[in-house]
C-alpha cells in the first residue's frame, strides 16, 4: 500500500471502554493491529485500569493493574506486534525499570490527571530525571498522555503527545495566543488564555474576556490578538472567532502547529528537582548511562479525533499530519475508515458567514432562541433591553 499521509496514532481506548464498565478483548486488538499495522505510525499496549470508574484505588489494585498490562505487552509481543508500553503515576518504579531493562525505544508516560498539577509535575520531574542525561537529553523517546499544556510541553523533552484539549478547550470558548516580540511570535514563552465569551462573568479575570480585550486601546495583548488572527487565522474577525467552533479550533491547531516546529532538541533543565536515590533509580541510571542522547527534530503533537465532519474538516484545512483515535471507537467500523482518516485529502473551502451575519437580527435572535431551549420558557434569559425573549419566535415579549 501506499505511505498513509497521516501519521496516526492508535490508543487501545481502555479507559474509554473501563468508564463505561465495559472490557476490550485482547486477542481482537492484537488481531485489529497486525490486520492493519501499515497505516499506524505506533500503536499502544492494552493497559488494565485499577479499581472501579470515580472510586478510590488501593495501592494493590495499581499493582495488579501494572502487572497485567505488563502481561499483555509481552503478549502483543509474543504475537509479532511492538506497541509502546506505558509507565502510569502511582505505580511502582521497579515497572519503569522493566521497560528500560526490556530495551524498550519508545515510552508512554501517563501522569494521574485527578492529582494536582504540582504533583502531577513532581512525578515526570523523577521520570525526566531518569530519562535523560546529566545536560538534560533525553536518552529514550517518551510519549505524554494527556498533556497539552504549553508549561508541561516546554518542561519536558517529549518525542510526542496527546490531547483533547483542542477540541474541548475551544469548544467552551478558550483559544490560547502566543506572546509577540514586534510582529513575530515567540512560541517559547507561557501563551495567553483568551475566553473569547463577550459574557462579564463576576468571578473570571476580567483581563481575559474577550470583549475587555478586544475593545480597550490600553491592553497590551489586544494587539496580539490582531496578529495572531491575521498571521495564523487569514485575518478572521472578532466576532467569528467568538460565535464559531471551528475557526476556534483552528486557532488552537495553529498555536500548536506553531508550538511544534519551535520544540526541537529541548532539554530537561530542572533535572536536580527531580533526582530521587534508591536501588531502583539507580538501577535505571546504571542501564540508561552512556546511552547517546535522542534527536529531537520537533515536537509531535497527536491531535485526538472523534470522526465528526467538523474534526475533519478543521484538521484537512490546517494541513494535520499528526492524530490519534481510539480502537475503541473504530472497532466495529468498516475498516475503510482506517484508509479515510490517514488520508489527507483536499482541505475544504472555508466556512465564513457573510459579512454582517453575526451583528443582524436574525442571528441574535437566533441565540436568544438556542438559550431559551437550553434554559426553558418562563423565566429564561433576557436582551440587552431588559426584555423577555419569546422562545418560539426568538421576539421580545413586552
């Protein structure tokens, strides 16, 4: 066959599959994996999730848990297959040790993500520190799970990663902007969140709100947004990046795409943080040392997809090379899909409302009617004037 466009990721979709009380069978997997290898870049070990879904786990559950997905790597192995293996936070070291000890080229860090940030970042500290040598290189490529915040990114000198963050972030209305030297952006520094919601929420930072923003002279960040929207987005408007998902989620991809080609060769500058002694760490840098340090040419973000036209759509328009999906989702699926979703394809003309469209009274009585659907009749929100929207006509009522 030919080289697939896309560079696609496949998850197993345990989790998936474990939050819904529902199993995944093994066997099929490795079966689905070995039938249609050649369109995935790398594919991921089937994990076992302790305990039961928003129940607290036990220290023996975790343990079971690694043990069983260790069983089912080397099964996958056994079988011809070479699935990245993960290390999970909260498990024991000696399963990182495995994995070195193994000679394992590539590994899946997946950091609790019901633990607070800080100690979500004290556990890859002791990962990193593990992982790379005495300047910071990585000897070993490393996947992270779930991390797509541009802080965790910078920190550590992941191969690749994962997120939904594209697509949920923007779909609630948060976009990030990169922080401008003159008219060029510097994608090495923290960005900028913007709500770009024109609701004055009394308990959110009012610095972020897009209507604070967009209409104050004074803000320094009002013209990063202009730059941002006429570098990266073709010079959309205001008003369409605040009333349309898409063209948030396109401006998302573009901070990441720009995030990406920025990333190359990083380091692991607090490795002193993170340094732990005992015969298990230990062990690991006796195995890891002399390794020479891992070429990073960029960055590969893995941007998560669900199938939808608009994922699509959004995706082929950026010109996404990078994703991942679920075998959970796909795997009862015509195969063909596979063939779809690792083909590129033309990117769609562009969705833009006609001029006007979002100031004129038909759209804006068409969100009073969507809010007063969500909301209910009676006592449902009100205009600008004060007065009751009908929910039926969109009308105000007197």
């Amino acid at each position: 066959m030919a080289k697939p466009d896309i560079r696609l990721m496949l998850d197993s979709g345990i989790f998936g599959a474990w939050s819904r009380g529902e199993s995944l069978s093994l066997d099929a997997y490795i079966d689905y994996v070995r039938e249609h290898q050649d369109y995935l870049w790398f594919y991921i070990n089937m994990d076992v999730i302790p305990g039961e879904f928003r129940k607290a786990r036990s220290a023996e559950q975790v343990e079971h848990s690694a043990a069983q997905g260790y069983k089912n790597l080397l099964r996958m192995k056994k079988r011809g297959l070479q699935p990245m293996p993960v290390f999970h936070q909260g498990e024991r070291f000696e399963w990182l040790l495995r994995m070195v000890e193994d000679g394992e080229p590539y590994i899946g860090l997946s950091s609790a993500k019901d633990y607070l940030p800080f100690h979500q970042r004290r556990w890859l500290d002791q990962c990193f520190s593990l992982l790379t040598d005495k300047d910071g290189r990585p000897l070993v490529k490393t996947h992270g799970f779930g991390v797509t915040s541009p802080n965790m990114l910078m920190r550590y000198p992941f191969w690749s990663a994962d997120s939904t963050t594209w697509i949920l972030g923007s779909g609630f209305g948060h976009i990030m902007i990169p922080r401008y030297e003159g008219d060029r952006p510097n994608w090495l520094t923290p960005p900028f969140y913007l709500v770009t919601s024109g609701v004055q929420h009394q308990t959110s930072k009012q610095a972020n709100q897009f209507e604070g923003l967009v209409h104050s002279n004074q803000d320094v960040h009002q013209r990063a947004i202009q730059l941002f929207m006429q570098q990266e987005l073709g010079g959309v408007s205001p008003a369409e990046l605040r009333y349309s998902t898409i063209l948030r989620r396109q401006a998302t991809v573009a901070y990441y795409q720009g995030l990406m080609k920025a990333m190359k060769d990083s380091r692991f500058t607090e490795r002193s943080r993170g340094l732990i002694h005992d015969k298990v760490t230990d062990r690991i840098r006796d195995l890891m040392h002399g390794r020479p340090p891992i070429h990073i040419p960029q960055l590969h973000i893995m941007f998560v997809i669900d199938l939808s036209r608009m994922t699509k759509q959004v995706l082929n328009t950026m010109n996404v090379t990078t994703r991942c999906c679920s075998y959970y989702t796909i795997k009862d699926m015509d195969p063909k899909i596979l063939r779809e979703i690792t083909t590129l394809g033309p990117a769609p003309p562009p969705i833009r409302p006609k001029a006007g469209h979002y100031n004129s009274q038909h759209y804006q009585n068409y969100r009073r009617l969507k809010l007063l659907q969500r909301y209910g009749e009676g006592n449902g929100p009100q205009d600008s004037t004060g007065e009751t929207v009908n929910s039926r006509t969109g009308d105000q009522q007197s």
